[in-house]
C-alpha cells in the first residue's frame, strides 16, 4: 500500500487522540451518575455514555476531516465520499462492564487507509492510559515505547478471552476452547473489553489472546497496537488477519503456534 506522508500521519494520530480523550471525558462524566440502560439483546446492553461518547468522537473527527468514512458501533456505517480513509471507532468497549460499575472499558479509534489499518488508539478514562500506534511508528503507552512478553512455553503464559453476545443460544460460543486453555497455560482471564485485551497483549500484561465473533470495531485500533509493539496477530490457522474475519488470535508470537495447536485439538 502507499506509505502516508509524515506530516499526514502526525495531523491524523493528533486527531486521533484528541477524538479518544473527549470520548472519555464522556464517558467518565456519566460514570459518576445513573445512567440510562437499553438492550440490543439478551446481554447486549447500550448506554446512554455509548451514543453521547460516539458523538463527541465522530463531531472531533468530522471537524477535521469532514470526507472522511466513519464506521461506528452505535451508527452503523456513514459513507459520505470515496475517501480512502475510513475511522472504525467504539465510543464504548466494556459497555457491561460499565454498566455495572466494573472499571474495565475504553474508547477504541482505529483508521483504515486504502482498506489497511494504519492506525489505532486506545484509551482507558479510568487509569488514564492511552496506547497509541501507527504503521511503522513503533505502539506507545502514555508515549512510552511497549513490547510483548518474553514468555516462551504457554504452560507459564497468562491468557485473556471473551464470549459473544450469542454465548447462550450458539453451540459455536468458546466454551471448548476456553476450557481447554485453561488446562494448559497459568492462566486464563476474561475482561470484556477486546481492545484492552490486544492493548494488554502489545504492552506484556497478557500474553496470548483468542475471540470468536468480533466487530471491525473492537479489533481495528488493537490489531495495529499489537503489530505495531512486535506482537502477533493472525486468524485461527495462523493466516493474515482482517478486522472482518470472526476469529482472531493474538500473541507475544512466542506461544502463537502452541495456541493454535490448541484451538485446533
């Protein structure tokens, strides 16, 4: 793909970061009230914050780049011109988490240049932590350099997972795998937020992570932080990666195969 000129990249990651932190400041003036609670279904829940914080992004990005696509969780998809550049954003990843008062979720912003995700920030309100990366710019957190772990053997590895909103009703809901990894490594954990999870992953806290079922939107600005920090990230089978595929696999790359031999047992 075309490489992005320097000043373009800077003035979009710039854009990027302001459009995460007002996102969050949204998100953490209505985390110190009630808020109000719908449901997409069963367990899938949406909060006035979701809708209030992906305006506040999509007005911040609009105001700069006003042709730009934009694919958003709470809006669906807005495709204003042919532009090449398309922000896949989640104004709210955890929103049960939130919900509930569980200080796990994020703001989630990843751009898309000619079909290739070339950016991705990721902001945490509640420890103010931002991860931050772009194609061939190195993954930061709070503007310091991360890597992945150096854990080699998944016996001694910290695992994280999660389970679609149809974990009730469909047979293919991560259950097997779940139990089988959690026979095999030190550890396996389940945050509810898939973007902390890849951030996780790039900066060392975990060191492999799998999902079923996923969204453009939870995947887009992680994939590049992960890639970006040395990381791994493929499908299933060990084969390229694309945010609309349902399966992923991310890993310090260290343990990627042994994780792979364990999905497919």
């Amino acid at each position: 793909m075309p490489e992005l000129d320097p000043p373009i990249m800077e003035s979009l990651v710039a854009v990027a970061r302001q459009a995460a932190q007002a996102g969050g400041a949204v998100l953490e003036g209505f985390a110190a009230r009630q808020v109000t609670i719908t449901r997409k279904g069963p367990i899938d829940l949406l909060t006035e914050a979701d809708t209030a914080a992906e305006h506040a992004i999509v007005e911040m990005i609009r105001a700069v780049y006003p042709d730009h696509q934009i694919l958003a969780e709470e809006r669906t998809s807005e495709q204003t011109s042919e532009s090449p550049y398309r922000w896949i954003i989640d104004p709210l990843d955890g929103t049960t988490n939130f919900a509930h008062g569980f200080p796990i979720y994020n703001v989630s912003i990843g751009l898309e240049y000619e079909g290739t995700c070339v950016l991705g920030v990721v902001y945490d309100p509640t420890r103010k932590e931002q991860f931050v990366a772009w194609r061939h710019g190195g993954a930061t957190l709070n503007d310091r350099p991360i890597r992945p772990s150096d854990i080699q053997q998944l016996d001694d590895a910290l695992l994280v997972t999660g389970f679609a909103y149809d974990v009730r009703t469909s047979p293919d809901n991560n259950l097997e795998e779940f139990c089988r990894f959690t026979l095999r490594a030190q550890g396996v954990r389940r945050t509810g937020s898939a973007a902390l999870d890849l951030c996780y992953v790039a900066c060392g806290r975990f060191d492999g992570f799998w999902e079923r079922k996923l969204n453009p939107w939870d995947t887009a600005a992680g994939l590049v932080i992960v890639q970006e920090a040395g990381g791994l990230v493929t499908n299933w089978n060990g084969g390229p990666f694309s945010i609309y595929d349902k399966q992923i696999l991310a890993s310090n790359g260290k343990i990627h195969q042994a994780m792979i031999e364990v999905l497919h047992m």
